[in-house]
C-alpha cells in the first residue's frame, strides 16, 4: 500500500486548524467506532484460536514421541523468526496454491481478509504461546511431580491437581501480556484491507487530511486497552504471583 | 510451482538494484535494523538509566515513554513519523528516515526496560562495595555497575534485535524499499508466483533471524558462568 504523493505538498504549520470533532463525531466518529469493534473482533477470535493452537504446540514438545517433537519445535522456531507481515502476506496472496480448491472457495465466498488476518495472527502469536506454556510448566521443579507421585497420584492426577494450578498462576500473566501483543499486531491486517483502527485512521487521514487528530485518537485507544491489560496483570502478580515459594 | 521467478529476482531479493542503483532488499533491512539498534540503544541506556532515578521527575518522565511505546502498536508510530513530521518540521522527511526514527524510539523503549531490568538484577552488594570504596554514585554506575550489567544484557540486546529485524518490514507500508517492498514488488510485476516469493522472502528473514536467536542463546549461556551472584 504505498503512500500517497500528495504528502509532498508543504503543509503550512501555522494554519493547521485542529478539528476534533470531525473525527469524534458523525460518519468519520462512525468509522473509528467501526474500526474498533472490528480489531476487537479479530483480536477476540485470534486470541481464542491462538491459545487452543498454543497448548497443542507445547504439549506436543513436551511429549516423549520424536516427530511431535520436532514438528512443534520447528513450528515454534520458524514462525517465531519470520515478520508477521509476511506471514500475513503468505496467507492472503500466497496460500490459495497449497490450498485444497474447496478451502479456497469457502474462503472466498466469506471473509477471506478476515480470515488470513486471524490465521496469521493465530500462527505468529501461538508461536510466543507455547514457549511461555512450556517455560511456565518446566519451572515448576521436578520434585513436586515426584513428590505427588510419591503420595500416590497418577502421573494426570499429578498433573490436574499439582503441577498445572502452579503452572497456570505462572503462564497466565505471559499469555496476557502476549494477547495484548497480538491486539497490537493487529494494526498490521489494514495491509491486506481489513478494515480495523490502524485501516480506518489513515482512510481517515487519506479523506480529510486530519491526521493529527484521528491518529491521536487512534493511538489513545490502543494506549487505553494496553494500560487496562497491563493494570490486569498487575493486580494478577500482586494476589497470586506472591503465593508461590519454593 | 514456478520457483525460476524467484531465482530470476533472488539478487533483487539480496540487495536491490545496487550497484546501479539504491541498495535494497535484505540489506537494507539490515542496514536499517543495525541504525535503529545503535540509536535504541542510546535512548534505550538513557530511558533506563532515567527510570531507576531517585528523582520523581526524572522518573517519571522515563515512565512515561517507555509505557506509552509499549502500549502502542509499531505502525501507528511510524503514521506519526511520516505523517507528522511535515506538520512539525514544514517539509517532508525521506521514508527511510522516518521509519528509522520511529525504529529508534520504538525499539528504545524495550531497551529501556531491559537495561532497567539488567541494573535491578545485579546483587545490591556490587553497588554498596562500590560506594564503600569512596566511588560517587556515578562512578559507581559508570565503573561498576553498568560494565557488569551491559555485558549481561548482550543476549537481551540480540534478541531485542531480532525483533528489529522483523519489524523493519513495517517499513515497506510506507515505502521504503527494503526486503518486504522487493517481494511485493516481483510479485506486483511477475503475479505468477506469490506462495513461492513469500515462501523465500519468509527464510531469508527466517535465516538471519534464527542465526542471531541461536548465538543469543550460546552466549546467554557461556554468560551464565561468569556472572556475580548473591551468596
């Protein structure tokens, strides 16, 4: 999506008249609220997808069987190493050629941008995901599995009961602060034409040459949902983190 | 599969147009990625430094910019750069300039935190024996402390790198021509071939990316060995 040229045009500093309420209210106020609900929606859909994907990852690494093994590790590896944009970009314009034609089609006739922006999503983030699975479930020290093997647990039993409620009050607040990550990367599915914040601020920008104020806007909206999830995880650490010692 | 498309354009991919023409491709990328690292690091050593002050002001202006840039997606500060730098300044900024600077003070507020980070894990006796052998508080930071705590963030760094590295692609959306910009466009020219393009586009970060997060990870833990400790 290249820029436009008539940026070049000099802008006069001192006649920029600020104009707030054209981007607060009426059809341009309309398509931020659009905007919004939309990086909600993808973010809301790709998170849950993102954490179903993520636990499969890392239990499969975890597990004793090689190939399981190896395949999450590459998983992990190579989706942690490449730009989220081109992953984006290989979904959308790439994935119609490794696709079966029925899957292609069923893409097309619903949401497809939509669709390879939360695949994307999904794949990038559940990367980062199963690694704070895994690092969340090996800290936890060994002797607490054999100890409750040793008061007779099965080896699920001493999962379910002693090692994942530990587990979890470590893994949780990553997995938080790695889904306001992907609420942030979000921003990047406007390159493909969803039509989210970071997409209907610069359209914005495009119409009425108001940018300064849509992309403040823009911008404090993500700053608010950042400051809330970051508030969470603050209160989160401070009544459970401290429980835990070894 | 049509992978002579890529091959026909894999030194494009490489370098751009160079030598008859502006370097492009991975290594500007690169090129971009190494600036943006060596100015983050600065504003990143400062933030850090900042946010450990004892003065509230200080402090809390430190706070402030590394909070707000960790709360706001990278493409949204790169709009800021490219479309406000005119408002600001009266005239146009280069695209290349623009997304470095927006690099610098994204990437500057994780280092920032990393540098913070470093400082608070080093044991509380480095800094007392420092103070205790008549060194001044600075001193103490700038002969003691900071040597100790730098060398242990080099992993940090690397990785904080890595990160650049995958974000100059960002850079493409508002048109500098780098690695991304290449791939689309051959694969705007050719239309022929856009899974293998971005299959290759995907390894070449892929291989830069993964041999840093590798010798990362050696180094972290050749680090580990020689590393003060509280006792």
């Amino acid at each position: 999506m290249p820029a436009r040229s008539s940026r070049k045009q000099r802008i006069d500093v001192l006649n920029y008249q600020f104009d707030w309420n054209l981007v607060l209210s009426g059809q341009y106020g309309q398509w931020i609220i659009d905007g919004v609900k939309i990086t909600l929606e993808i973010s809301a859909v790709s998170i849950v997808f993102t954490m179903l994907l993520g636990t499969i990852v890392a239990v499969m690494r975890m597990s004793k069987f090689k190939p399981f093994e190896w395949f999450s590790f590459a998983f992990v590896e190579f989706f942690r190493n490449t730009p989220l944009l081109i992953q984006i970009f290989f979904w959308y314009f790439g994935s119609y050629s490794i696709l079966p034609d029925a899957v292609n089609e069923w893409l097309y006739d619903h949401d497809f941008e939509f669709a390879a922006g939360v695949i994307s999503l999904t794949v990038y983030t559940a990367a980062f995901v199963a690694e704070e699975i895994r690092a969340g479930i090996n800290s936890i020290p060994k002797n607490q599995l054999e100890a409750s093997r040793a008061t007779g647990l099965s080896f699920l039993q001493a999962y379910r009961y002693v090692i994942l409620p530990q587990a979890f009050r470590i893994i949780i607040p990553p997995l938080i602060s790695q889904s306001l990550n992907l609420i942030k990367n979000s921003s990047l599915v406007m390159t493909i034409g969803v039509m989210d914040l970071t997409y209907m601020a610069r359209q914005i920008e495009s119409y009425t040459f108001h940018g300064f104020e849509a992309f403040t806007v823009a911008t404090l909206i993500y700053l608010c949902i950042s400051l809330v999830v970051s508030f969470m995880i603050n209160m989160y650490n401070k009544h459970f983190l401290l429980q835990i010692k070894y | 599969m049509q992978w002579d498309v890529v091959w026909n354009n894999f030194d494009y991919f490489l370098w751009g147009a160079f030598p008859d023409g502006p370097i492009g491709g991975l290594a500007a990328s690169i090129i971009l990625a190494l600036l943006g690292i060596f100015g983050a690091f600065w504003i990143g050593l400062a933030a850090g430094l900042m946010r450990l002050s004892r003065n509230k002001v200080v402090k809390s202006v430190s706070v402030v910019y590394i909070e707000v840039i960790r709360g706001v997606p990278l493409l949204m500060l790169i709009f800021w750069f490219y479309f406000l730098a005119p408002v600001v300044l009266g005239r146009s900024l280069p695209e290349f300039h623009c997304a470095l600077i927006a690099f610098i003070v994204f990437t500057g507020a994780y280092i920032g935190e990393i540098v913070k980070a470093g400082v608070i894990a080093l044991p509380r006796g480095q800094m007392e024996a420092a103070r205790g052998t008549g060194l001044s508080h600075v001193q103490a930071m700038r002969y003691v402390i900071l040597p100790q705590a730098l060398r242990n963030m080099i992993p940090s760094f690397v990785n904080q790198f890595v990160s650049l590295t995958k974000d100059t692609s960002l850079a493409y959306i508002i048109g500098v021509n780098e690695l991304t910009r290449t791939a689309t466009q051959v694969n705007n020219r050719t239309l022929s071939a856009p899974t293998e393009i971005f299959i290759t586009i995907a390894i070449l970060y892929f291989v830069v990316c993964y041999v840093l997060t590798w010798a990362s990870r050696r180094m972290e833990a050749h680090m580990a060995k020689y590393q003060a400790r509280d006792r």
